[in-house]
C-alpha cells in the first residue's frame, strides 16, 4: 500500500484518502464560492374608471433590480495557473428585466 490510497465515491469520481489533497468529501482547501445576492421588485397602481365599478390596474415588475454580477467558483486545481482565482462570471437570471402590465377590473 502506498500512502495515498484512492476509495470511488458514490458518483463514480474518485476521491484521495489519506493524501495531501483533502478527505472524503470535505472541501478541497476550505474554499467557498462568492455568494449569489438578487433583487426583485414591482409596484402596483390602481385607477378608478368609474367612480364604484370599474378600475385599471397598472403594475411593473422588475428582475434583478441591482444588475449585479454573480461571480463563479474559485480554481482549486493546484496545477493551474489560475489556482485561487475567480476566473467566471455570470450575471444571476440575466440581464435587469422589466416587464409592464395593466388589467381592467369590472
């Protein structure tokens, strides 16, 4: 037996045992990826046609308000050149969306 020993998970990737690169399925270095943060928001507004019955409706609906962007996982490959960097980035469900509605209410 040699000193590191490798054991197959369950996934069917193997995993070093005993080795310098990590444990089972702890994570690799203790890294964690930059957190994912989106906002939402809309506003409603509502208009009298007639005094007692009829009524619009006016909303507007935002995605992802801030624009912000998501960065993507941290390189822990130790071989690379691009170990402990972020090297993605996506934005979370694209671009900022507006999308405008009015409804008649009777």
């Amino acid at each position: 037996m040699t000193a590191v020993d490798e054991e197959l998970r369950p996934g069917g990737e193997a995993a070093v045992v005993g080795g310098q690169k990590g444990c089972g399925t702890g994570d690799l270095f203790g890294l964690r990826n930059p957190s994912v943060y989106n906002l939402n928001a809309s506003v409603r507004r509502t208009f009298n046609i007639t005094p007692e019955r009829v009524k619009f409706v006016f909303a507007v609906d935002c995605q992802n308000v801030t624009n912000k962007v998501t960065f993507g996982g941290i390189g822990a490959n130790v071989d690379s050149a691009s170990f402990g960097t972020v090297s993605t980035a996506t934005s979370n469900t694209g671009s900022r969306d507006f999308q405008f509605s009015g409804r008649v209410n009777f």
